[in-house]
C-alpha cells in the first residue's frame, strides 16, 4: 500500500519501505498457505498424512524462521506508514483526519469480505481497528511509543505466562493436551479438511464458522502485539530511519547484535517446544520481535550494497501494490487447495505446500512488475484510494510522446 512521498529524500525511502513490504509479503504468504492446504492447521495438531520426516522438516522451517514474524513486519511498516500519510497531507495542505477515517472504514469491509470469502485468518480488520487506536496516538513521541509498545508487549507475554503456570500446575506440569483433548482435535482437523474440500458453501461455511475461534484470538492476541508493532513503525517514521538508513549504521549494527541471538533463541525453543506448549508460546512472543528486528536492520543494509540495491528494486514492485497480493495470495491458494478450485488440501506434502508458495510468490513478482509498467498502483490500491479521496484517482501511466528532434545544420 504505496503512501505519498513527504518532502525530502524520498525515492530511496519509497523503495526500501516497499521493498519491506514485498518481503513481508513472502513471509506472510508462508505461514497462510498452511492454513489453506490442511484443516488441521487451524486445530494446532498434527495433520496425519504429514508424518514423514520432510515434512517434519519443512514444518520446522516454517515455524523457526516465518511464524510470528512477518506479521510484525507488516504491522511495523504500517505504523512507519502513517507518518508518511501525515507528512503528505500537511505538504499538500489537506486535511488528515476524514481522509484517514475513509480509508479505515474501507480497509475493515475489504477485510470482512476477505475473511468470509477466502480466509478467515485476515489482518486487514485487526489493523483497521488498531489503526483508529494508533490514530489517536499519533502525536505521542517516539521514545514513549517505544516503552508502550513494551508494556504493551510484556503484559500479553506476562498473561500468557500465568495461563502456562496454571495449566502446569493444575495437570502436574504436563503441557500437552490429553489423550481425549488431541482426539478432539483430529476430529475438528479432519472435518475442517472435508468441509475445504466442498462447493462454495461449504468453504464459505467452513470460514464463518472458524471466525468464531479466530476473531476473539486475534483481538486479544495477535491484534495488541500489532500494535505494538505499530507504535514501534511510528516512532521509526518520525526519526526518518527507513528514509535516511545511513544515519543509523550503529543502531542498525546494534539490533543485528541483539536481535539475532536473543530472537534465534526463541525460534529454537519454540520449534521444538511444539505446537501446544504454553511456555514455548510465551517465548515466541517476547523473543519474535527481536528476530523481526533483526530482520529488518540486515535488510537496511543490505539494501544499500550493489546487489542489494538490485534486490530492493525487484522487491519493491510487489510491495508497492502490497494489499492486492494480500488479497490475491488468498485468492490463489483458494483456488488451488479448496474445492472451488482444484482442491488439493491435505494432499500436499509440508515440502510441496512451500514449494506452491515460493510459485505463487515468483509469480507475483513477475506480475507486479508487468502491472507497474502500465498502470500506477495496484487494482486494490485504486480502490482504497477512491474510497480514501472519493474520486477517481487516474491508473494507467501517462507515457508523454517522444520529443520531436531540432533539425541540425547538416540536415
């Protein structure tokens, strides 16, 4: 979702806030395609035709790399977003406020019909919600959006901690689910993947259904932790890091030094902690976003190198039309594992499923870049912002006729 440039260094900025995105994009794509190609996913069980050991494997490498990371990304770069919003609004002398709400307000219903339609497990909803919330924070400063989004952070961990204390404590330290409470789960996995494999009602069906579970999880949990993010991509913005990245070798030098071991560390814990412990969960908060972090710092400076440069620019184009392959990601693996389409879920192999990921995601980088050659914005972007603007932004690139040459004296 490309935002105005402010005035100053903006080009550079541009591409590395896109190209984040178009990274994100990779990683968020990596952790829904398991949501679509098995129903037990949702269940957090083991799905019974994976047990092979490449597929332990590549549920591993999912889990340690991609899962709760990516999110924040993305939550981060929205915070960073807003301050580029602002900037361009008050450079071009108009009003923030209504032009935010509308946005907002069209963001939520793009993100309701995503969840009722293609995935349940949609961000866009929690981020129009926790966006009204960041919006009313704008002015506060960069130092104090960073100890909120501590609070924020550790109170959630703190929860999650108690919750894991009690469970051990109430069934003598034993963390995993019982014989009867794992049952119950493969049946609701093994119903989940047959109702998948349905018509459009039935895949409809399935996905209102799970938004039950899911909506109270991800206001309670994983829309706080998006929050954070987002105060954290606020102050971010408002000390210009991602526009003027050179300024803060050390700081970026400094999150790689902690981020990476105290983030790596967390990863290694929760990937082999599995899926149903509570204090593996409780981890993997605290610690993601330090891995996040380091994520993002590595990238800055690779982005700056020769190569990097290169890779920034291929990565940008998706990241500027960001919120249509949001949405076409769900599109597509709908089409493929779902019986509107080919419905392949649960007979793909963990290895095969991230092979149709990384396809899909090459596919999109090809596409973005042939969309940008002819058309400004994404179809998604020109929509939010019709909506956001109320008029008809103009899409297709204006190619201003070649000049006419000046006859020489030898003509």
């Amino acid at each position: 979702m490309t935002t105005p440039a402010p005035p100053g260094p903006g080009p550079g900025r541009l591409r590395d806030v896109d190209a984040l995105r178009g990274v994100a994009l990779s990683g968020i794509l990596m952790v829904n395609i398991t949501f679509f190609a098995s129903g037990y996913t949702l269940a957090m069980v083991p799905d019974p035709a994976r047990g092979a050991w490449h597929d332990e494997l590549a549920e591993g490498v999912v889990r340690f790399f991609f899962e709760s990371k990516f999110y924040l990304l993305f939550a981060f770069l929205f915070g960073y977003s807003l301050t580029l919003q602002i900037d361009s609004a008050a450079a071009r002398g108009r009003a923030f406020r209504p032009r935010f709400l509308r946005r907002t307000g069209a963001l939520f219903l793009l993100g309701v019909a995503n969840a009722v339609l293609l995935f349940y497990g949609d961000i866009l909803m929690t981020y129009a919600v926790f966006g009204l919330l960041l919006f009313l924070m704008r002015g506060i400063s960069p130092r104090r959006a960073l100890w909120v989004a501590g609070i924020v952070t550790g109170t959630i961990a703190l929860v999650f901690l108690g919750l894991a204390t009690l469970v051990a404590l109430v069934d003598g330290a034993a963390l995993t689910a019982t014989p009867a409470e794992h049952a119950a789960s493969l049946a609701e996995g093994r119903a989940s993947t047959e109702a998948m494999r349905g018509g459009m009602g039935s895949v409809i069906g399935e996905r209102v259904s799970a938004l039950a579970g899911v909506v109270p999880l991800t206001l309670f949990f994983q829309g706080p932790l998006a929050f954070s993010a987002f105060l954290v991509g606020l102050a971010a913005g408002k000390r210009r890091v991602l526009a003027e990245p050179a300024r803060h070798e050390r700081r970026l030098k400094l999150i790689q030094g902690v981020g990476f071991p105290v983030g790596l560390a967390g990863s290694v814990y929760y990937t082999l902690a599995g899926s149903d412990d509570l204090f593996a969960e409780t981890s993997v908060l605290v610690t993601a976003p330090f891995l996040t972090a380091a994520y993002v710092a590595t990238l800055l400076r690779v982005f700056r190198t020769g190569r990097g440069a290169r890779l920034a620019e291929a990565l940008a184009r998706p990241g500027r039309m960001a919120l249509t392959n949001y949405l076409s990601q769900s599109l597509l693996c709908g089409l493929i594992f779902t019986g509107i389409g080919l419905g392949l879920v649960g007979r793909v192999p963990y290895a095969g499923v991230i092979a149709i990921a990384l396809a899909i995601y090459g596919i999109q980088l090809a596409w973005s870049a042939w969309w940008l050659k002819r058309f400004r914005m994404g179809p998604v972007e020109w929509l939010l912002r019709a909506a956001t603007y109320l008029e008809r932004p103009a899409l297709r690139v204006r190619r201003d006729p070649p000049a006419q040459r000046v006859p020489s004296l030898s003509d």
